[in-house]
C-alpha cells in the first residue's frame, strides 16, 4: 500500500453514525453479512475499531492498539448510542492530522505503517457499513473517496492472500462491470446480494 493517499474519513464516519442512529433496540438480536456478529455484535465492534483506530492514529499506543480483535469478546456498551457517534467523530479527526498518515503506529497487536493502518480504518468503515445497512434494510451510499481507497485496499490484499499471505476469507466473483461497491464487497468475502433470512 505504498503511496496511499490520505482520505477524510469525516463524510463516512458520518455515514455510519446515520446508519446505526435507525437501528432498533428490537433489532440488535438480527442476523448480519458478518457470521460472527449480530447487529448489536457489529456495533459494539464498530465502537471498539473507532477507538482502537482513532488511537492509532494519533500515535497513543497502549491497550486499545494492542489487542487483537476477537468477535467472541466483543460486548455493546450500554450507553452506545452516544459512545459511537462520539468515538467515530474522535475517529475521523485524528486521521484529519496528516502526521497519522506518516511513520509506524498499531492495531489490533500489528505494527503498521500508518498509511496501511488509515486505509484498514477506511476499509473497516465502508464495509461494515454495508453490513450494517444491508443487515437493517437501509440504503447505502459510502462516501466516494471512502469506497475508492477501500476497494484498491481489498484488491491489494485479494493479490496477496493469491500467494499465501492474505487476511480475508475468500472472494466472492464479481463482474467486472459491477458497481464498485460490490466489487469492494465481494472481494471482502462477502455475496453482494445478502439480505437477512425471512423468519421461520
């Protein structure tokens, strides 16, 4: 990912805090495009990344940088409709800092130059975001430059799990001439065309 430029995760992270504003407490037990994780298990992993992330990029590395993600760890906090908004605006302001762009940081446990760390926290962004809305009916329209940076980044890393070493599970073919959405969908490992099983 050499030479990634930088993008204002400000419009998406926005995006995202909309999308999790319409969901009902009713609705957390629902099924997402993600096995792991319900609606409420997403949340609760959208506000840990937006921390960990937003650590990362103001270079305060500690316990939130350090920890490996884990689905079966992840709880919704209590109060996560105010924690979220806040902790993804926190988010996108410190990646505003061209000097988080710059030099090595950490997420997740893995040192990671800090261009490559802004492109996962894109990529984090924009297709959780599909999960999000695909798993609670809504429409999605990712910010662009989001969605652009997101698909070179999963394209890149499809390339490389091609000679062993990738990160995702594996792609989902997409026709070429598909909306880029879904091609950043589908090589994510996911079918771009999920909705949630009807109801025995």
């Amino acid at each position: 990912m050499t030479g990634t430029p930088s993008v204002d995760l400000a419009e998406q992270t926005r995006i995202v805090s909309r999308l999790a504003a319409e969901v009902p407490d009713t609705g957390l037990a629902g099924p997402t495009p993600c096995p792991e994780y319900t609606v409420g298990g997403l949340l609760g992993h959208l506000t840990g990344l937006a921390v960990a992330f937003r650590d990362a990029g103001r270079k305060d590395l500690g316990p939130t940088t350090d920890t490996a993600p884990d689905p079966a760890g992840v709880s919704l906090p209590a109060a996560w409709r105010e924690e979220l908004p806040r902790v993804l605006g926190e988010l996108a302001e410190a990646w505003q800092d061209p000097a988080a762009w710059t030099g090595m940081t950490r997420a997740g446990g893995v040192d990671l130059p800090g261009e490559v760390a802004g492109a996962v926290a894109v990529d984090e962004l924009v297709i959780h975001g599909w999960d999000l809305a695909r798993a609670t009916g809504q429409e999605y329209v990712p910010d662009e430059a989001a969605l652009r940076l997101s698909h070179a980044f999963l394209l890149a890393a499809a390339e490389e799990e091609d000679r062993g070493g990738g990160i995702f599970g594996p792609v989902v073919p997409v026709p070429d001439d598909a909306p880029l959405l879904d091609r950043a969908v589908g090589l994510s490992g996911r079918h771009p065309g999920w909705v949630p099983p009807s109801p025995p």
